[in-house]
C-alpha cells in the first residue's frame, strides 16, 4: 500500500499513514542472499523482488509522465541528492540569489518533518513547497507529480529538487528530472562514493561543496574525485563554497545552459507539431 499524501494546512504534503514497507525493501547483495541463511522461503524471497519491482515499475511510469509535463513545459528540473548536513540548503539558496532577476525558480523540498528549508528557500527570493515524508527516506514521483500543479513552475524556468538527505533510497527512485546532482561535502569521507556506489553512478555532476573548510580539515580532493569517476567515469564536478562563492560561477553557467536547452527543446517540438498541423490541414476551430 503506497503512502497516502494530503495537501498540508501550512504547505506542500504530509503522510496520512505509511504501511510498512511502502518505500522499498533493502537490496540484499547477490553472495549475501544464496550464501547466508534468511529464514524466508524461495517463494517468499520471489513475492519481495515482485512487490520491490512493481513498486519501482509503477513509479518510473509516473517520473515518464512527469518528464513529458516538464519537457512540455521547458522546465529544466534537476534531482538533489546528498548525506544530511552536506550543505544543500544553504548551496539552493545562494543559487537562488545569485539568479535573481534572471527567470523563474522554484524548488521542490523534501524532508521527513518541518519546513524549515522551505523557509529558508522562500526567504532567498524563490517559490518553494515543501514535501514531508514522514517516515519515508526519500521522495518518489507520485509525491512530485502532485506537487507540480500545486507549485505550478513557469514555462522555460529551473525547478530545483532537493530530496530527502540520504544517499541510498533516492538512487533507485526517478522522479522525472533531467538529471540528478550528487552534493558531497569536505566534511565527509573520500570514499563516500565507493560507499555508496549507486547514487554517484545515477548523477550527472557531482558538487565537492564546502571547499573553503578545506585549509582546516585532513580531505584529500583528488582521491575522492578519482574515487567518484571510478564509479562514473562521465561524472562532471565542480568545487563549491555557498559561504565563500568559490565555484559558482561554474555551477550557475551549468544550470543556465541546462535550462536554455530544456527551453530551446520545447521551442523545437512546438514548431514541428506546428509543421506536422499545417501538413496535416490541421485548422484552429
């Protein structure tokens, strides 16, 4: 039984009440599974790959709808992901104002309980709804797909995703965006991406956040961006600092080409379908 949403009194979605496991069953390693003994039966282990596949079937169905909405749109959405504390946040809402005045953003924010980044979100100049998921560790497209109309982002403009900070569940989950942005921070280890190998393999840019601490802490840069390419040998990164403002001048050039593509993209598909109308004999009634 999926989670039920409702709209919040104060804002964006709160769970009515959440089965238990109604995200998705924790992944057991291949060797682990024939090798260490579970107690459940053949046809028992089968029912939770079915169940773990129809639950991850249903909701790339529903990140499929919400990708044709948002290309329809010119929307150029992307996925945030990243450990609690990475500094997410506070990297949204510099990102924030240093587009002031440049076009529409709207964030998405999903966490387990309060709004406290939202606000903060809102505070920095941008339309936010936030996503509470109770005891779910991240979101999923159906909590996204309500979330659109609701928050209603401009045609050609940036939607910002932050997900639940969790560097598991959100690999596994498409919520429809463009692609996802894995947040690590200096304050954390090197070897996080061999740790959790499957997020870094899913993003498309990874943002070394929080540089400025660099002078006082014993983190090796380049081991853990040779350990990130190691998983993902396309993987961009860039260095970033939301309390100094190192690195962001090429983290918002990468989010405006992104979005003048999404853009142009919709400009392109209208004008074929204008073709295809007029070839067709196509008239307005």
């Amino acid at each position: 039984m999926p989670v039920r949403l409702l709209r919040s009194a104060t804002v964006g979605w709160r769970p009515l009440a959440a089965a238990a496991g109604s995200s998705v069953a924790a992944r057991r390693p291949e060797s682990a599974s024939s090798s260490a003994p579970t107690g459940r039966s053949e046809n028992d282990r089968g029912r939770m790959v079915r169940i773990e596949q129809d639950i991850l079937g249903r909701n790339d169905r529903l990140a499929q709808a919400n990708r044709r909405w948002l290309a329809e749109h010119g929307i150029f959405a992307l996925n945030l992901v990243s450990s609690p504390g990475s500094g997410k946040t506070s990297l949204l809402c510099r990102t924030v104002r240093a587009l002031a005045g440049e076009g529409s953003v709207a964030v998405i924010v999903g966490d387990q309980q309060t709004e406290f980044d939202a606000e903060r979100i809102r505070d920095s100049g941008a339309r936010a709804l936030q996503i509470n998921t109770g005891k779910g560790c991240h979101l999923d497209a159906a909590m996204v797909g309500r979330a659109l109309p609701v928050l209603a982002p401009a045609d050609d403009s940036l939607l910002l995703i932050e997900n639940v900070g969790n560097l598991v569940c959100p690999a596994a989950f498409d919520l429809g965006e463009a692609h996802k942005v894995v947040i690590l921070s200096v304050t954390e280890g090197e070897d996080k991406p061999l740790k959790y190998p499957d997020m870094f393999a899913a993003a498309e840019l990874m943002l070394l956040n929080k540089v400025d601490l660099l002078p006082h802490l014993c983190f090796d840069v380049a081991r853990a961006e040779a350990f990130a390419r190691r998983v993902n040998h396309r993987l961009q990164v860039i260095r970033v600092s939301a309390t100094s403002g190192e690195g962001m001048d090429r983290w918002l050039a990468w989010l405006r080409r992104g979005q003048a593509q999404a853009a142009d993209a919709r400009a392109a598909a209208a004008a074929e379908t204008d073709r295809h109308r007029r070839r067709s004999g196509w008239r307005p009634t």
